[in-house]
C-alpha cells in the first residue's frame, strides 16, 4: 500500500477472534521500505507492549487445544465466535462470569442456529460477533475475578501468619512474667527462710544468756540483782522496738492511702482525657452521652468503640479495678421502653470492654431506664443531660471497691 503521510508503519498481528482487548506478539506482516521510495529514511525504536504468544490460553490443558478445517461455507465471525468461547470457558469464565458467559454462549447458540437454517449471512454475522464481545468481556471478568480471588487468599495467608507471630509473641510475655513471678516469690522464701534462721538463733543464744544468768542468780544474791536489772532493761528494750514496729506500720498505711489517693488522681485525670469523669463516693464515674449511640438504638458508634478502647486500656493497666455498666433515658417513651434501651446500651458497652480483654467478672451492667435523672426532663438540655451511660470505676487500688447489684 502507499500512502501520502511523511510518517507511516504498520504492524499486522495474528488474533483468535477481533474482540481482544491488547494485541498478541503473533506479528505475520510489517511494513519495508521499498528501494524506489523517495525521500529520506529515518530508522526509529518503537516500543509498545504485546502479550506473549499462548496467552489467551495459558491456563488451558494442550490436550484440549483443538484445530480446526475452515469452511468457505461458513463465516469467519463465527469461527471467531467458536473460539471466543472456547477461550472463555478456558479461563474459567463460566464459574466467575455466570451472568456474562452464558449470554455469549446464548448468542453463539443463536449464531450456529442462524447458520444451520441458513438464515441471510448478516444475522450470523451480528449474532456472532456479539457472542465474541460478551465472551471476551465473561473472560476479562474471570481473569480479573481470579487475580482478586488470589489476592485475597494472599492476604488471608498474611493476616493468619500475623495472627500466630501475635501469639506467639504473647506466649512469650505470658512465660516471661511466669517466670518473673515464680522468681520473686522464690527470693521471698529464701529471705523469710534467713529471716527465720536467724530468729532462732538469736532465741538460741537468749536462752543460753538466760540459763548463765540463772546460774548466777543462784550464786549470789547481788548477781540476782544485777539479773533483775538486766531483765528491765531488756523489757523496756522490747517496749521500744514494739512502740518503733507500731509507728513503722502506721507510717506503712499512710504511704499506702497516699499511693491510692495518687493513683485515683491519676486514674481520673487520663478518663478525664477521653470522657467527662468525676470522683465519688462510689468511685471514678466516666460519662458517655448518647451522641455516641445511634439514635434510639444501642448499636456502639466507631467514636464510641474508639473511646472505650482507650478506656480498657487504661483499667487493663491497673490491676483490682472493677467496672460497672449503668445506662440511663430521659422520660420520653414508655417505662418498659425506656428500660429496654437503658439495658441495651449497658450490656453493649459491657461486651466491647471485655472484647478489649477485660475480665467478664470485672465488668457489670445495669439499667435504670429514666428512674435516675440528673436533669430536669422539661428541657432539651435536660433530657440530653439524662440519656448516658455511665461507666462506674472502682477498686482497692484506689481505696474504694464498688460492690454490684447485678453481674451480667
């Protein structure tokens, strides 16, 4: 061919049917420079990307691969038609392209009728080339489905290794502190067994000191004395060490509340850093409004689930602490309602704080429905101040071990 463009090529490739989508390297014709042309001739490097012979069937069994005779008889489309679809089923298109393929299927179907009735060629024709676009449309979706299936398994493969790297991890914590306690309990033993030793040998040695001052005592009467004397003092020795050990153990209990006043002060500072929290008798009460719930429901929202695993957190620090789960309305609604709600949110606050590996037996809920505002109901602002939980933290480290009504 000739053609009047100062710039021209042209590369000819070998494909099964016209539908593909990227051209294969099957290259069976490319244009020469013939040596009449006129004008100058520039050699240039042209890349572009073809995929690799066998493509469109790298995943078939080559004894399936089958040839065929064309017949002038018959149309080229629906040979391509034939192939497309055979193509197709290769790359599994009828497991993940079950909408698609067997419309391409129904349309070749169409096409051999059309061709075995001898309908007008062009009815073929169209039949078959639609065949072709749906089967190369039913085959993209399976490769992409296929790739996205071993993606998927790869990730699934990854989280599991994460998973057992996790626990392993956590295995070695759990032997170490075993471990660490089985030491220190051992070093107490040793210093009570020393402690001990050296009791009894001083009461060794008391009596032995006793039984020599008897002796003297018998011998004369100023040793009795001087016996007596000594007994005093040594009474009045043991007065002192008694009065000293009392003081020691007073200043103990004091350096004890000290330490849970300053803990409790801690405590509530860091929940005073993620949900309004105030100290009371009954201990830290942590309050969640109900923006934190979907309306009228007791489903957590992801700010919510975010702030109480801040919250877990924290308590899983603290060993002794105990939770308990008190969920409130406003008066709008009736009682059983109102009570159903307050239930509802307390025992799902319960279930994502010991999901974050609270203890169950640590953590309680209850509901008192509207019994127990803390506003007046008239207001909005009241009845917003009245729909919360509140979570109840409480335990002998920081001096204070709130009893439940009611585990759950």
């Amino acid at each position: 061919m000739t053609t009047e463009l100062q710039a021209f090529g042209l590369i000819v490739t070998a494909e099964p049917y016209f539908a593909v989508t990227q051209p294969s390297d099957v290259v069976v014709m490319e244009n020469v420079i013939r040596p009449d042309t006129r004008g100058k001739v520039d050699e240039v490097q042209a890349k572009y990307e073809l995929l690799k012979r066998g493509q469109y069937t790298m995943n078939v069994d080559p004894s399936q691969r089958q040839g065929f005779v064309i017949d002038s008889k018959t149309p080229l489309e629906l040979y391509e038609a034939r192939n497309a679809v055979q193509m197709a089923r290769w790359a599994h298109a009828d497991q993940y392209a079950k909408e698609t393929f067997p419309k391409a299927e129904n349309m070749l179907a169409r096409a051999e009728d059309y061709q075995r009735r001898k309908v007008n060629k062009k009815s073929v024709v169209m039949a078959a080339r639609e065949a072709v676009q749906m089967a190369e449309d039913s085959r993209l979706i399976a490769i992409r489905k296929m790739e996205e299936e071993r993606l998927a398994q790869e990730r699934a493969a990854a989280a599991d290794r994460e998973a057992r790297a996790k626990a392993e991890a956590e295995a070695e914590a759990r032997r170490r502190a075993d471990a660490e306690a089985a030491r220190r309990i051992a070093e107490a033993e040793r210093s009570e067994a020393q402690a001990a030793k050296r009791e009894a040998e001083r009461a060794a040695h008391d009596a032995a000191r006793m039984k020599a001052e008897a002796e003297q005592a018998r011998a004369a009467a100023e040793a009795a004395k001087a016996v007596a004397v000594e007994q005093q003092r040594l009474l009045a020795e043991q007065a002192e060490q008694a009065r000293r050990k009392a003081e020691e153990a007073e200043k103990a209990r004091r350096e004890a509340e000290d330490e849970k006043a300053r803990l409790r002060r801690e405590l509530l500072a860091q929940l005073n850093m993620i949900l309004e929290t105030r100290d009371s008798a009954r201990g830290l009460i942590v309050n969640m409004s109900d923006v934190l719930f979907d309306f009228n429901k007791y489903a957590l929202r992801p700010g919510a689930r975010e702030k109480l695993a801040k919250i877990s957190g924290i308590v899983l620090a603290h060993p002794g602490l105990s939770i308990e789960v008190e969920g409130h309305t406003d008066s709008i609604g009736s009682d059983s309602y109102n009570q159903t709600l307050s239930e509802n949110r307390a025992a799902a606050v319960r279930s994502y704080l010991i999901s974050q590996g609270l203890k169950p037996d640590s953590v309680s809920s209850r509901g008192f429905g509207e019994s127990m505002p803390v506003a007046e109901n008239a207001t909005g602002e009241g009845r917003q101040r009245n729909r919360r939980v509140e979570l109840v933290v409480s335990g002998e480290a920081i001096g204070k071990r709130f009893e439940s009504s009611r585990l759950r």
